[in-house]
C-alpha cells in the first residue's frame, strides 16, 4: 500500500467482506471469498490505480488441483475528496477438483511494461453444498455468493444544505449506493418528471459534485456514484418544509453477462426552508449571500454636453437573482446595460457554493458647469455570515465638468484628387486575360462532355446495334433517343469516340450531352 489511511480501509472492508487482499505495489490482488464449497467458486480480482496499459499474461491455469479462470475485464471510476481516480480491473474465478486447504497458483499481469505476479494466498474448500452451482448450464457463475436483499441498489436525492432561506440558491444531486455492481449503469427514467414544489430549478454546467466512494448506509457499507448528468441548482420561493427530488431511475450492471435492469424509485430530500427575518430595508430586493460593492468604472473629468458613463460591480458568495439596479432619484441617471453571472466554486470558506458578479452600467447626460457631485449608490442584501441585513454605501468622487469640447474642423485645404482613367495597357491586359480565360472554359467543357461520352459508351459494354437499342429501351429512352445514341455509337465503333464527338454539329451534341445526364447513374 501507499500510505496507511488506504490500508486501515481495506483493513475496515474486509471485517464486512470474506475477502483476502494482497497487495504488490501498484497492483492489488483480491481473492473472495476464502471459504467455500466444493462445487462452487472464488474470484480473484486484480486491480490497479491508473490508466497505462494493463493486460493478464495467463488466461488458464491447472496446478496442484486449483483451476483458474479469466472471466473479463473493467474499469472502476472512484471520487475521493473532489478528486476522481480510475482503476482497471481483471477478473478470474478458482474452483478445485476437490476439498482441502489450497494455496493459489501463481497469476501473472502485466501492467506499464512490468510483470507482477500473485501472492500464494490460501483458501479452504468444504464438502458440497446441497445445492451445488450446475457446472454445466452455468459454466462462468457470476457472484451467486452475494446476498440478494443487501445489494438492492438505492438512488437518493441530497442537497449541499437542509436548512436555508427562501430566495437562497442550493445545490441538489443524485447518488447511487451499490453493493453487487461491477460498473454501475444509471440513467433517470424520461418518462419519469422531478419533483421540485415550490422551486426555480435549473441545470448546471460544468459542474461536479463528488463524495467518498464507499460510506455507510442504512448499517451497511456501500459504493457510491453520483449522476453527474444533471446536477441542480435551486431557488425556493416559498417557506416551509418539503421533499424535493422524487423520481425513478434506470440502474443495472454494465459488465454483467445478461444482467437485468431494474427501475430505481429515488429517496427524496428533506429540506426546510425558512422565512428572511422581518423589518427588510428600504429597497431589499431578495439579494441573499455576502457581497461587496464596488465602483469599478469612472471617469476623472467629462466635458459639458458629453454623457458620463460610470459601472457598479457587485459580486460575492450567492446567487444573483435577488440582485437589482438601484433606482436613482436624479431622473437624468439611466441604466445602460447589465450583466449577470454565477458560478458553482469552492469559495473562500472553503466549501462549495455559488459565486456571483453583477455589473450595472449607468448613462448622465452631464447639464452644467462646476462640479458634479451624485448621491451615494446603496445596495441592501441579507448576509448569510452575519445572519442580518446589510446596507453597503458607494459615495461618487466629485468630478468636474469643463467646458463643451470644440469641434476641430479639418481644414480641406487638398483638393480631391480626380479619377484618372486606367492605361492603355491595363485594358489590353485584361482584354487578352479575358479571351485566354474564355478560352480556356470552352476547351474544359469539351474535355469534360468528351469524357461523358466515353463513360457512357464504356458502361454499355459490349451492347451494339440492336441489342443496345433493347436495353436503352428497357431503361425508359424513347426510340427515336435511342436509335440515335445507337447509331453514334456505331460510328464510334469505325472512327475513336473523340473524333465521334467532335464530328458532330451543335445541335447534334445538346442532343447528345442531354441523353448522357438522363442515363448518368444517380447516387
């Protein structure tokens, strides 16, 4: 083992689990159970932490009365303290032609190019049982040992909080806890809603939640996997206490040989969600979080006539829908844009939340000399870390105005220079560019309708005379179009089908080019 926390939770597995572990370095050998029935079967699960290149050197293995069999492989994806690791898999199974204590034969892996090799761990086979596994129907058993009723899988609804305020955004995901699964397989049933009363809900992007990947539940211990296609973020709008997130979900096993699906009905969360503290402040608008205010944008001078244009940040820990533009008593001050964004972060207390930043830009159209001085900017919001109401003040700096900017007229004093006509050999240049482009046009096309002669005749094969007028009519061309494709190719047969061609008048050769795009095979 790396380190001794993992070692005191194998240590903690295995006091739940009839399991021998060994570990060699990287790779970690796992045989279980220990004791079983003649008849019946063990497993030996090799695992590692990492994606480099992991393959069994032996698939078959008969020694000293032990039989070992490789049974397939799979991928493990594991979230421990908001980081995700991977581990790969390889599965055998061991059974004996008889009863006793054993010693496993050596199984050798592979794993970045260096060859590990496993521990000789010892295992005990008992008399049959009496209900021996059919060998015969069921030749690759898959965990019969396992109990049924503790490996009933379970998908619950948490949130990152159970008591907040109305207006006051949450978290809310989904976890499934497992026992008899390989590679959990999850899916929410689409024709299954959520239930979310009483909340705005939307879903995030480009956000993970991650949790221990085993815990105890219900007295047991389980895995865990969260669904981390849809993670929520909700706004209540109404006090009380609820359940929020009922559903059904899809849940199977992706590496189990005809295993069967099973609808999950969800375990809801349990929330309660309390009434904001009477006595709100004059113009509160629902902003709930800890903020800070700032003027990030403003200018130290403006001239009389021009508009001064200043912006106000507002950004914290909270969501941003209770944020609004402060009205301003001064009718001259307009609101020009806003922009509003919120993010799911870790945040400066250390835990995880939303983070949002708001800025507000502002428009005055500037009416006088002297200086300007504007009443103070105020934002109320209610303050989670000090659980009351906040005012936060922003006082403009005094700006003065200068007088009206003058115009600076260009003085035209270059006249505008006439157009002068192109040179002779300009227009002689472009007049041969345009014969030779010409030129070259119509010795393409006739290349191109040369060539469609040929594939057409060339896809007749060896049909002549009346046998290719059958076949043309069989393809729907009309007789007279038929007789005089018939009779073209006939010339082609004495002179070459380019000379055909080129013997032709105009008309003659519309006629023909017409033909070839009718009985020109379609895609």
């Amino acid at each position: 083992m790396k380190n001794f926390g993992k070692l005191i939770f194998f240590f903690f597995l295995t006091s739940f689990l009839p399991a021998s572990t060994i570990f060699s370095s990287d790779v970690e050998f796992h045989l279980f159970p220990t004791e079983f029935s003649l008849g019946e079967h063990a497993k030996l699960e090799i695992k590692v932490r990492g994606d480099k290149p992991f393959r069994t050197i032996q698939t078959n293995i008969k020694k000293n009365g032990v039989r070992i069999r490789f049974s397939g492989s799979g991928t493990e994806t594991q979230i421990i303290n908001f980081k995700v690791s991977k581990s790969q898999i390889l599965n055998f199974y061991i059974d004996t032609e008889s009863e006793g204590t054993f010693k496993l034969p050596e199984v050798s892996v592979e794993y970045d190019n260096k060859t590990y090799t496993s521990p000789p761990i010892q295992f005990t086979v008992s008399k049959k049982s009496k209900h021996p596994q059919n060998q015969f129907f069921n030749p690759f058993p898959m965990e019969d040992f396992e109990s049924p009723s503790e490996e009933s899988p379970e998908v619950a609804f948490h949130t990152n909080k159970i008591v907040f305020y109305k207006g006051e955004p949450i978290v809310g995901y989904f976890v499934l806890y497992y026992n008899g699964y390989r590679q959990p397989f999850l899916e929410r049933d689409p024709n299954e809603s959520i239930s979310f009363p009483y909340f705005l809900s939307e879903t995030l992007r480009q956000v993970s939640v991650q949790i221990e990947p085993e815990v105890q539940r219900k007295n047991n211990i389980k895995k865990t996997l969260v669904y981390d296609k849809e993670i929520y973020g909700l706004t209540p709008i109404k006090s009380g206490r609820f359940q929020i997130g009922k559903t059904k979900f899809i849940s199977g096993d992706s590496l189990r040989f005809n295993s069967l699906q099973e609808t999950v009905t969800t375990t809801p969360a349990t929330v309660t969600v309390l009434e904001l503290p009477p006595n709100k402040p004059k113009g509160f608008t629902g902003a709930i979080g800890n903020f800070k205010l700032e003027l990030t944008k403003y200018p130290k001078l403006v001239h009389r006539g021009e508009t001064l244009y200043f912006e106000v940040t507002i950004e914290g820990e909270g969501g941003y829908e209770g944020i609004s533009p402060t009205t301003s008593s001064n009718p001259d001050i307009q609101l020009i844009s806003q922009n509003k964004t919120k993010t799911f972060r870790k945040l400066d207390s250390g835990e995880y939340g939303f983070y949002s930043v708001v800025r507000f830009q502002y428009g005055y159209q500037v009416p006088k000399f002297g200086d300007l001085q504007m009443d103070p900017y105020t934002f109320n919001f209610f303050s989670l870390k000090e659980n009351q109401y906040k005012t936060l003040l922003i006082r403009y700096p005094e700006i003065t105005i200068l007088p009206t900017k003058e115009r600076q007229i260009k003085p035209q004093t270059e006249k505008q220079n006439i157009s002068k006509p192109p040179s002779i050999f300009i227009l002689v240049f472009v007049a041969i560019f345009g014969v030779l482009s010409y030129l070259g046009l119509v010795r393409y096309n006739h290349r191109q309708q040369t060539k469609g002669f040929m594939d057409l005749v060339t896809g007749f094969g060896k049909k002549r005379n009346s046998f290719l007028l059958d076949y043309l009519k069989r393809l729907g061309l009309p007789e007279e179009d038929s007789q005089f494709l018939v009779n073209i190719v006939g010339d082609g047969e004495k002179e070459t089908l380019e000379r055909t061609f080129q013997n032709l008048n105009k008309k003659e050769k519309l006629k023909l080019i017409s033909l070839i795009k009718q009985l020109k095979p379609k895609d």
